[in-house]
C-alpha cells in the first residue's frame, strides 16, 4: 500500500466506486457476451483476455474495440453496423445472467464496515445503467449503496467529472469530503478533474497500464487498505 498524503482521506463522508474491475469481476460475462455479438455477425470472436483489455469506457467503447479488434476504435465504422452490434451485446449480456460474475475478495466485507462506520457509498460506473441494478441485486449488495449511476446517467461519462460533481451538489460536500475508488485511469482523471482524491486499484481493468501512472493518493491491490486509511482497522 502506496500513500502519497494520509491525510488527504481524514475528512472523507463519501465513497464513489467504480464498478467493473473495482468491485465486481465481470469480465467473464462481458466476454461472452461480446464473443457471441461477434459470431452473430459472423467476426472471429476475441479471446477474454483481450475483451478484458477493452473494458472500462462503457459498452459502445466496448463493442467499437470488438469490431476493430483493438483498443483503438476504427474511426471507418459504419454507425449501422455499431449500433446492431451494441444490440447483439445488448441481448447476450442481458439473457446469459450473471452466474459468471463475481465479486471480489473482501469487497462485502469492506463495504459493510464502511457503512456501518457511518460513510456514504456510491457507484459511478461506464456500465450501462440497465445492466446494474440486477447484478447488484444478484451479488446481493445493492443495500449498500445510497446512489447507483450507470454510464448514460449523465450526458457524458467518467473521466468526466460531471458524476462526481452531481454527488458533491447533492449532499453539499467539500472537495476534501468526497473520494473517488477505482482500477482504471478514467476513474483517477475524474478524480482530478473534480478535485478530489482518489484509491488506485491494481488488480482491475487498466488497459494493460500501471494503475500507478494516473497519480492517485493510495495505490493498493487490496481492497480492505481502504478500511485501514479510513478507520485506522488494521486489514494487514
């Protein structure tokens, strides 16, 4: 565990998370969801490592990568030919459930500490937002949260830092009340472009890149840190 200014986290009331590669481990059911969008319109299906490498822009980000078979979305896609794949994805990943998906270790048990020590808790995620009501439900944490935003709940999405400052608005919060938690570079830049502090995840979703790199406050690969730097309950 990497903290840069202790200190920065002593005024917290409210926690945003990000959801995929944060709290949850989805990348099985996104990728067969994707894989079998690909095989409808008759495209080689990537491999889950590499859909893994995709995640975290929301999911026409997402089926843009799939057809381009690469990180970099080919700019020559025609839009009918993106919009009947989203809605191929759209299909799988809403009728195969969500037996796949898991959450991560400690994540309950963190998040019901935090809670009961009188925190706020948030999610802020790319993730289209008619996805994650039931997958909440069905990982059996959706009493936890007291806002849910999905990725169309705003006119633009993280590393925006519109959802960010809706929450601070809401609850009349300081920038030094509010911290954001995530595994991916677009979670720390919306961090920043609100002026907040933020937790960098290492063993989510980053694009194959140092989560590190982005600069947030505390770089750990164990969720239970939080409860150390925030309650002083020793997880280690």
């Amino acid at each position: 565990m990497a903290v840069k200014n202790r200190c920065q986290f002593g005024a917290v009331k409210y926690i945003a998370f990000d959801l995929d590669g944060t709290l949850i481990d989805s990348v099985p059911e996104l990728a067969v969801a994707v894989q079998m969008a690909m095989t409808d319109l008759g495209r080689t299906p990537p491999a889950a490592e590499k859909v893994r490498t995709w995640v975290g822009n929301g999911a026409d980000v997402l089926i843009g990568r799939a057809l381009s078979d690469s990180i970099e979305v080919d700019p020559e896609l025609p839009d009918a030919l993106r919009a009947e794949a989203r809605a191929r994805f759209d299909f799988h990943y809403h009728n195969n459930g969500h037996e796949g998906t898991k959450v991560y270790d400690d994540v309950i048990e963190t998040l019901q500490t935090l809670k009961a020590s009188g925190y706020q808790l948030g999610i802020i995620t790319n993730k289209p937002s008619q996805f994650v009501p039931d997958i909440l439900a069905e990982l059996g944490i959706d009493s936890l949260f007291d806002d849910v935003f999905g990725g169309d709940a705003f006119p633009v999405k993280k590393p925006d830092p519109m959802p960010l400052n809706h929450l601070r608005e809401k609850y009349g919060l300081a920038q030094d009340e509010l911290m954001m938690v995530g595994d991916s570079r677009n979670d720390i830049l919306a961090a920043k472009n609100a002026g907040i502090a933020s937790v960098g995840l290492t063993y989510g979703y980053n694009y194959g890149e140092s989560i590190a790199i982005s600069g947030p406050e505390l770089v750990t690969g164990q969720f239970a840190d939080l409860l150390t730097v925030l309650t002083g309950v020793k997880t280690r």
